[in-house]
C-alpha cells in the first residue's frame, strides 16, 4: 500500500549510472493497483528509460489527471517534481509549468478516459502547439475507476466483460496525434518491455510533442474473451512496424544487430534514434503515408506497434513564441517590467 514506505537502505553492490544513482532511486512508492496491472509495467519501463539515460530525477516533471492511470506516476520517480491536476486537464497544466521552466524535463502520464473524452480538446492542443513532452496514454478501454464501462478508444463491437457489446466508434489517439502534427508518435504494449524502453527513451530524447499510445490491459475489467484490449487479443494481432534502439551521439555504441535495414534520425538536440524497419513498404519519416498504412493494417484486424511517425528537425513551443532561453521563473524585475520607455515601443509598433 502506498502508506508503506519502501526502506532507503541500498545494497553496496547496486549498479549506479552516471549521475551515481542506482534503479532503485527512480522508483516510487508502492502501487496500489491490482496484481498484473499493465500500468505498473509501464512504471517499470519509465524507470528503467529514466536510470538509463542517467537523467537525475529531480530534473522532471511528472504530470496526471485522473484515473487508474493518473495515479501511477507516484509510483516512479518518487524524487522527482509531480502534480496531479483534475480530470483531463493535464495538458494545460503541463504547458502552463513548460512555459515557465523550459529547463525541466516534462513527463505526462494519461489514460483514455482522462485523454480521450472529457480531455479531447485538451490533448488536442498540447499536440498541435508541439509542446516539448512526453505523453504517455495507458490505454486499456474502460474506466477502471468505475467499474469498467467502456472508454472512448474501446473498439466497436468488443464485449464488456458482462457481455454488453459497445457499439460506438472508438477515437484513435495514434491517428489524431498524426494530423494534429505531433513530431513524434508510437504504439506499444504493457506486456512488451523491450520495445516500451528505447520507445520511451527515444521520446525523452525528442525535443517536441512526443506521443506514446501504450495498449495496457485492465485485468479486472478487460481482459477476457470479446475484449480487444486482453493480453491474448494484443498479443495475437501485435504487428510491429519497427524495432528501435535509443542512442546518443558522445559515444561509441556497441550491438549485435540482425540483418535488415538500418536508419540513423538525428534529433535536433544532436542524440541519434536508431530505426530498423521491419517493413520495405513503411518510411515512418512520411508522416501521410505513415497514416495510410496504420489505416490498412487496421482494416486487416492488426495492432500496429512501434515507432510511428517521427520528425528529425522540429520545433517546440518555445520556439514558435520566441520566449526567453532563460526560464521565465528565473527572470527577475527588470526583466519583466521594463519600462514604460519598453512599453511605448511596442504600442508604437501596433500602430
């Protein structure tokens, strides 16, 4: 239970990364979850992206709504900065503490409900203006919180776990994050470790609005026979379009690599995504021809994963507003307020 808290005492054998912290200080507290909930599993991801990449924990920002999946970030992290906002409003919240400290690195953790219904217009937004974060969807198709009815991105025709079939459209958060013109955009699976790492990593890395649609199975709720979002279902129609590895550019990189093509994005700041493609028909640097074949494979019943969509060279909010390279919370008097010399100036350039 979270009221528990896990002891401090390290064993002196634990590896350390390169800012001398071992795994355990990205964890959090412990989860209150149901056993084989996938949301803990992507926890279990995040953690391992953050202590990889040797990112020290008080330089984030991790941001929630509300839901099962809202209240996970308090299970990574624990060092971290966090805030938990109200229902489907995460993303202004993000953007607002993103405008005022650009140097924090910004984690937003949603879920469908919180993202795909009463914070549509609001993830909507927070893609198109290309604020520099991640956001992280656990995707499982109900409410969890609520004893399990079907969410927006429940497919039509699965069946409740009461045999209720939902004969409503689902919202496909990876095809609007697409024409709303996120610069990187991927689908994974909770129950797939190997691919939600480097995915993860690799959006850390990206300097925009980066995109993670991860299918995360409710087993209380949806993980039975009807259910599009059972761990049987996802692992039977699992389709993955590429397999990546997240590498920065400062060092020699060593791996075995099977053969197939491979192709080196690098990303404004300078790191390097590596992308093998699995497919010779999918370029996930085209981002039309990325979404017609999403719309194919999905009319063929398969669930695309990997890496979507990326740009290597994009621009975030602050460099569409122009703002300050020193964060807005650093300035002082002087530098807000001016002068009304300052002022005069920039009424007599609207005139």
């Amino acid at each position: 239970m979270t009221y528990i808290a896990k002891p401090r005492l390290h064993h002196p054998s634990l590896t350390r990364n390169k800012v001398g912290y071992t795994r355990r200080d990205y964890e959090g507290k412990v989860s209150t979850l149901c056993a084989g909930c996938g949301h803990d599993s992507i926890s279990a991801a995040i953690i391992q992206a953050c202590w990889e990449l040797d990112i020290e924990p008080h330089r984030v920002a991790k941001l929630s709504g509300i839901g099962c999946s809202s209240k996970t970030p308090d299970y990574f992290l624990g060092a971290s900065h966090g805030f938990n906002t109200v229902h489907g409003r995460m993303p202004s919240v993000l953007t607002g503490a993103n405008l005022a400290n650009r140097d924090l690195l910004y984690l937003g953790v949603s879920g469908d409900g919180d993202s795909a219904s009463i914070g549509l217009g609001q993830f909507a937004h927070a893609m198109r203006r290309n604020v520099n974060m991640v956001y992280i969807v656990e995707n499982n198709g109900v409410y969890g919180l609520t004893k399990g009815q079907f969410s927006a991105t429940a497919d039509k025709g699965s069946k409740s776990k009461k045999g209720v079939v939902n004969n409503d459209s689902p919202v496909d958060l990876v095809g609007l994050a697409m024409q709303l013109g996120a610069s990187f955009v991927a689908r994974s699976f909770s129950g797939d470790k190997a691919q939600m790492v480097p995915l993860i990593k690799a959006a850390i890395g990206h300097g925009g609005a980066a995109f993670i649609d991860i299918i995360s199975p409710c087993v209380t709720f949806n993980n039975h026979a009807g259910s599009t979002r059972s761990y049987d279902w996802v692992r039977e129609h699992n389709e993955a379009v590429s397999r990546i590895d997240f590498i920065t550019g400062r060092e020699e990189i060593t791996a075995t690599i099977a053969p197939g093509e491979v192709r080196d994005v690098e990303q404004h700041d300078g790191t390097v995504l590596r992308l093998r493609k699995l497919h010779a028909d999918y370029d996930p640097t085209d981002r039309v021809s990325a979404m017609g074949y999403m719309n194919a494979r999905a009319a063929e019943g398969e669930l695309l994963t990997g890496l979507l969509f990326v740009e290597g060279q994009t621009d975030d909010l602050h460099a569409s507003l122009n703002t300050s390279a020193k964060p807005l919370n650093g300035l002082g008097t002087t530098d807000l307020c001016p002068g009304a010399a300052a002022l005069e100036k920039i009424n007599a350039g609207f005139r």
